[in-house]
C-alpha cells in the first residue's frame, strides 16, 4: 500500500514536470474486492471502464493491501504504516496511540499535504477512519464531503450510526427511504449517489476553481455485503453462473489470469474450499446463481459509475491532465458459503431474503490500476 503511493506520488512529479500544470487526481477505492472480480484481471464480471484504464496504464500483479478496511484506508490517505498512522485494527479507540482508532492528530494526510500544494481537494463515500468531528473527511484536509463517517452495510438504506454528511453537516439520519438531494426522483443507491456528488464536486471546481487542480478520493462501499443490487442490472447476469458454476469459473478465470500475465502457469490452483457445485441440487443452484448474479451487477454498477468520472473528466478537456488510481482496500470477506450471519440480498424493489452464498474466490493480493494519460504512459 505504501509503495504503490509512492510511485503514484512519482508519477505526480514526473506528470508537473512534463505537463503544463499540475495534473488533476482520481482515486478510487473499492471494498472487499476480489483481485481476479474485474475483467483486466481475469474475471468475467463485465468491467468495461476498468478495462479500458488498465488497458491504458500500469496494472498490478503483486500490489499488497493490509488486509483491513480502516487500516488499508489510513495506509492510502497518509502514506505511513498503519500502525504509525494510529489506525492499527478498526475505528475503536484502544487506548494506545498505533491503535487509537483514527488517523492521529500529527501524522497529515494526502488530502492536507495537497491542498497546501494548491490542489482542490473533494471526497465522496466512506471515510470509516473515526466518527470524531475532529478528525472528519473537512478537519484532514478535504474541502468538500459527501458520504458517511462511518461504515456503510447497506445500498438502499442509511443504518443506524451511519449517517450521511454533506461537508461536516448531517443530511440524512438513519432512515429506510433516503433522499438522493441532487436528483429526488431517482432511487437511493449508494453507488449512484456518491457518483452523483463526486461528479457535483467536480463541477463545482471547473466552474468556481478553474485554474486549481483538483484531488477525488471516491471511496465506495460497493462490493461490500450485503449483495443489494439494482434489478436491471442483476437480470444480466442471472443464470450465467447455474450451470457453469464455481469449480469451473475459478479454473477459467485462472486460464485467463496465466494468459494475462498475472499469474505464473506453474502456479498450482489452490484446493476448493468450498462444496463442489454438482453436490447441489437444482433448486439450491439456482438461489447460488442468484447471489453471485448480485455481486457481479454490484461491480458491474460500479464500473459504470467509474465510466461517468472518467467522461466527465473528459467532457471538461482535463483527461488528458489526470491520474487515476483504482485500488481495493482488502479481499473478499472469509466468511463460509453458508454462514452469512445476518447478512441480506435485495434485488432492486422485491423484498430482502437473507443470503447463503459467497462471491467467488479470490487470491490473498488486491487489484490496482493506475492510469496516468498524456505524456506519462502512452494511450
């Protein structure tokens, strides 16, 4: 995680010394990804924007994460150790200053460090580094906020404790029927939503700030669980995956991984650790097609949402200007295929049914793309 800042912060430097002005900054930061999930990485989950940056930029075959939601996120935003950065487990305070539960008060993170540099800084989704107001997304750095302090666990609804902030300004509680404030009449769903505001923010700062360049650091929830998912896009693929099911998908995507280069062919594929899919019976299958039918439209809206940054960038003639990160903070949850706890599905309007499957499996390392247009690497 450190070293992969490093070199983005490398090719930031190469980038303002070729370049005319500094170069705007996009990262973006999945969430409990797995690293084979994105079609540049050998799934067959459609990832058409993430294909297109990876084609485009450097793609990492051996990028390590540390393997913790919040520790992972503190490693990104100060480019120190975890445990340095005061961020050694989750957000609880420990009582000791390497586990206080948030980034400590001394350590500055890449948001502060930026805009000291001129840069317009902006943040959307989840910061989950402290719920403190004293070391909110606005008190490290950044200059806009859309999204919430805390964790997320949910698509369609705001829980409890996870309230949704504007700046350091609370505008939605907990509630089962949250408000999209840009577009009302369009159904909550979190991957849309901090797009909406990413892309409002961005706006904001071509228009008020048109010579500052500008910092995104879009940090979503998805494909977190719990598998919620807009029904257009989870009838895509329902039924790719009954009759293939996993045994074979994981060799597949182990072919392509060894074709792309990611993977050495010598490389043996780890033992299955979970049922074989033929012990299942039709019914069973089919409710199994339906979970991973969920998480693959959860990415699949995801890289659509990433399409729209990456247009927007381009409509406003500063593509050619921008480096883009696409990073994962961790691997898939290790929790059994039929030990969900609590966890739910929902298919866009229909009810929520409780889950009994887990995504495919990936190996222990992460994704990360970086993508640096213009002089930098060549499109």
């Amino acid at each position: 995680m450190n070293s992969i800042l490093l070199l983005f912060l490398a090719l930031l430097a190469v980038s303002t010394l070729t370049a005319k002005k500094q170069p705007d900054i996009v990262v973006i930061m999945a969430d409990d990804a797995g690293y084979s999930d994105f079609g540049c990485y050998g799934g067959e989950i459609e990832t058409p924007a993430l294909d297109k940056l990876a084609a485009n930029g450097l793609r990492f075959s051996q990028f390590y994460n540390t393997g913790r939601c919040c520790p992972s996120r503190a490693a990104l935003l100060t480019g120190v150790y975890q445990h340095q950065a005061g961020m050694g487990h989750m957000s609880r305070d420990r009582g000791i200053p390497s586990y206080s539960g948030t980034i400590l008060p001394d350590v500055p993170t890449l948001a502060e460090r930026l805009r000291k540099g001129g840069y317009r800084t902006m943040m959307t989704g989840k910061w989950h580094l402290g719920t403190d107001p004293k070391q909110s997304p606005i008190a490290r750095g950044f200059d806009r906020f859309y999204g919430t302090r805390n964790f997320i666990d949910s698509y369609f609804t705001v829980l409890r404790n996870c309230q949704v902030y504007l700046d350091d300004k609370e505008v939605l509680p907990a509630t089962k029927t949250p408000v999209n404030h840009l577009h009302p009449d369009r159904e909550w769903y979190t991957t849309d939503v901090f797009t909406d505001y990413a892309l409002h923010f961005m706006d904001e700062s071509f228009e008020k700030h048109p010579d500052k360049p500008l910092f995104l650091y879009v940090a979503h929830n998805a494909p977190h669980f719990p598998l919620h998912a807009r029904e257009e896009d989870t009838k895509k693929y329902r039924g790719r995956f009954k009759d293939v099911g996993w045994d074979k998908l994981r060799r597949e995507r182990c072919k392509r991984m060894v074709k792309l280069g990611l993977i050495d062919k010598k490389w043996a594929l780890s033992p299955l650790d979970v049922p074989k899919w033929e012990t299942y019976n039709e019914k069973m299958r089919d409710e199994l097609d339906f979970k991973m039918s969920l998480y693959s439209a959860m990415i699949d809206r995801m890289d659509q949402n990433i399409g729209r940054i990456v247009e927007k960038l381009k409509s406003a003639g500063r593509l050619e200007n921008t480096l883009i990160l696409f990073l994962v903070d961790n691997g898939v949850p290790g929790t059994g295929v039929h030990d969900w706890r609590g966890l739910f599905a929902k298919n866009g309007r229909n009810p929520e049914t409780p889950v009994r499957c887990a995504s495919n499996i990936a190996p222990m390392n992460s994704p990360a793309i970086i993508s640096a247009t213009g002089s930098i690497v060549s499109v």
